[in-house]
C-alpha cells in the first residue's frame, strides 16, 4: 500500500504489527480529535500505611511478578552514567525471564553490556529514541530477528497513550526519594535534573519501582513522581555517576569548522525575522549546537534583546542565559548537565516538564508548536 507521499508500506512489520500510513502533517489533527485508540492506566491500589520499602532491587522485582514476554521500561536521564538498567535485565535474565520487550527512552554506550541478553533471547524487542556504542552497532548487524523500533520523544508518549507500548514494569532511578515513592532528580550526591521522560511510565505501568541512593524524610520535595503511582520503593548505594551526563556531544566543540558552521547559523537566525523581543528558542546538546547558542547570547546581549522561553534538553549554558534575564522561562524535559539541577529546584522559572508537554504533537498544545527558533544537530 501507497502513503501520501507515494511510498510503498507494508501493511504489516513484523515485531511491529499493522502499519499505520503518512496521510500528510496535521491531517489527524484537522476534525479535533483523535480517532486512535487509547488505553486508560492501571487501577491499582496499596492499603493505608502498607510498606513500600524493599530491601534490594531483587526483592522489588520479584515482588512484581515478573514473566516472560513483558515489557520493561527506563528513562536515560543519567545518560552515560546510569547503573540501573542493566543491573535490572541482569536481576531478570537471573530469574529466567525470556522475550523482554526494552522501552528505555533511550540506549547509551553504558549500556553495551546488555549485548549478551540480545544475544541469549532474554532482549527480543526493542522501543527507543536511539542507540549508541556496540549496541547500536550489533542492531544495525541484525543482532535480534525483529526490527527494534526508533520513535521520537513525543512520539513515545503516544506510543504508550494508543497502548503500541503497554508498559508492565518501570524502573524510575532517582537521585531523592521518600518512603512512599515521591521522587525528583534535582539533589542529592547522583543528582540529573529533570524526570521529564519518567513521567509517562509511572503513570502507565502497570508495576513501578522507584531506585534511589538518597532516601529523605517524608515528604520529598521537589516531586517530580507522585507516590500515588509508585508501588515499591529501593534504596541502592548508587544509581550512577551524574558526571558522565555531560560527555561527548553535551560539549561546545573547539573544532574550527564547526565553530564556522555555528556562526553563520547564528548569523542566518539574526537576519530571519524570527530574532526578535519574545522570541523562543531550542537548542541542541550537541557540541556544534551550544556553539550556535554561545553566538545567539552573544547577539542578544549586544542587542539588548529579551526572548520568551528555553525549551530542552537543558545544559548550565541555557541556564546562564537564564539567570542573566535573557528568557523569561526555562522549560526542562532532560538535563544534559548535572549542573542544572539546583536550577531546577531553587529557580521558579526554570520548569521541569513531561514529555507529552514538551513534543507529543497529538494532545491540545505541546511545547515544540510554540518554538520560532530550533538549532539541532546531526551526528
């Protein structure tokens, strides 16, 4: 069958199921409704003053009854530096479960070790926004029999909205918690920032564990997930290194011709009608991208020039511009730099938000629709 733009599409992926075809932007959103099918969270209920608390990881999930062929989700908000993910899939393969279904919102070098339960049927499928290292690498070989499925941010909270992905167990690392599960990213010794990505899952799986290496006393302020959705709660001696947040590409490069590239994106920003008082701006983590960012303030200041909001991914760079009152507002879905997260919980315009918030283009007005400037870059 034939798309809009005239390309041929399987009815059915395999792995994925029945295809659902380009009918042209916007168009699902013209009669203003959806028309897809969507699926409510789970009714589920813990008696009054029923302990929460676990022991030990192992004991959280065994007490979730785990089976074969669910589907296991994560946040990336510690990016290199989480220890969560594949210590859980280790817990899991212990136990003999097979056929997981991965629903990380995304895949780094420090998870490569969980090639040997691609490889052993322990990993069979796979929902992310990307993949890194040797992982990316051994999926692109044809590692697993089925197509792994790539989906943007917004699109992931679609995704788990229509039930494509149904969630039954959620791992939620977090770097404070209290007894009952409210939980944030914004301090302590592992602090990240935003718990933007997170949000989603703990509110539609079926099972949620959160993992901290900072219990504090009730309640745990501030609460970025609410305890009311939270089933168990883990207190670990780490849930990873923060420091490995801002590695790679969450640097402005010193390479010459990207520093070239940067400034004539800068210069054609200036001249686009779009560089003017109010303006909104999103920026990329990537090396070239906060370079872009570096002239923008650069001009704004010899300007004078005062813009609306920041939508992130967020590094300390944007929240500079912040704090020296070039924006108004900081919106933050994920924090590429572990600096940010005293932003987060002592600045009331610096705004942790959801991912369906930030860019799932099918609800009544996510972030991205309101952006007059996007610099992104390309691996």
């Amino acid at each position: 069958m034939k798309n809009t733009i005239g390309r041929e599409i399987p009815e059915n992926i395999k792995g994925f199921g029945k295809a659902d075809l380009f009918i042209g932007a916007w168009e699902k959103l013209k009669k203003g409704w959806m028309d897809e099918i969507t699926i409510p969270p789970p009714n589920k209920a813990k008696m009054p003053h029923q302990c929460k608390s676990c022991s030990d990881l192992e004991q959280a999930i065994a007490r979730t009854s785990p089976k074969n062929g669910m589907t296991v989700s994560f946040h990336h908000h510690l990016r290199n530096g989480d220890n969560i993910l594949v210590k859980t899939i280790d817990i899991l393969a212990n136990m003999g479960i097979k056929d997981i279904t991965l629903a990380s919102s995304s895949l780094n070098q420090s998870h490569d070790a969980l090639l040997k339960s691609l490889k052993d049927g322990t990993i069979t499928k796979i929902w992310t926004s990307g993949l890194r290292g040797l992982l990316g690498k051994a999926i692109s070989n044809g590692v697993l029999d089925q197509p792994i499925i790539i989906h943007s941010h917004g699109g992931r909270v679609r995704a788990i909205h229509t039930g494509k992905i149904q969630v039954d167990l959620v791992i939620i690392a977090a770097s404070a918690a209290d007894e009952e599960g409210n939980a944030t990213g914004s301090h302590g010794k592992s602090a990240f920032g935003s718990l933007g990505y997170a949000m989603i899952d703990a509110q539609y799986a079926k099972q949620v564990i959160v993992v901290t290496d900072n219990m504090v006393d009730f309640p745990c302020i501030p609460i970025s997930i609410s305890q009311n959705f939270v089933d168990y709660v883990v207190k670990v001696d780490s849930i990873g290194d923060a420091s490995q947040i801002a590695t790679g590409t969450t640097r402005i490069t010193k390479s010459p011709l990207d520093l070239r590239i940067a400034k004539l994106a800068a210069n054609v920003i200036e001249h686009s009608g779009f560089f003017v008082p109010g303006f909104s701006f999103q920026v990329g983590a990537g090396g070239a991208s906060l370079a872009v960012a570096k002239f923008i303030r650069e001009k704004m200041t010899q300007q004078n020039l005062k813009g609306s909001f920041l939508l992130g991914g967020v590094t300390s760079y944007i929240v500079n511009m912040l704090e020296e009152g070039l924006f108004k507002t900081v919106f933050d879905v994920q924090s590429f730099d572990a600096a940010v997260s005293s932003s987060i919980r002592n600045n009331k315009n610096h705004i942790e938000i959801p991912a369906g918030l930030y860019a799932n283009p099918f609800n009544c007005g996510c972030l991205t629709n309101k952006l007059d400037v996007v610099v992104l870059g390309a691996l």
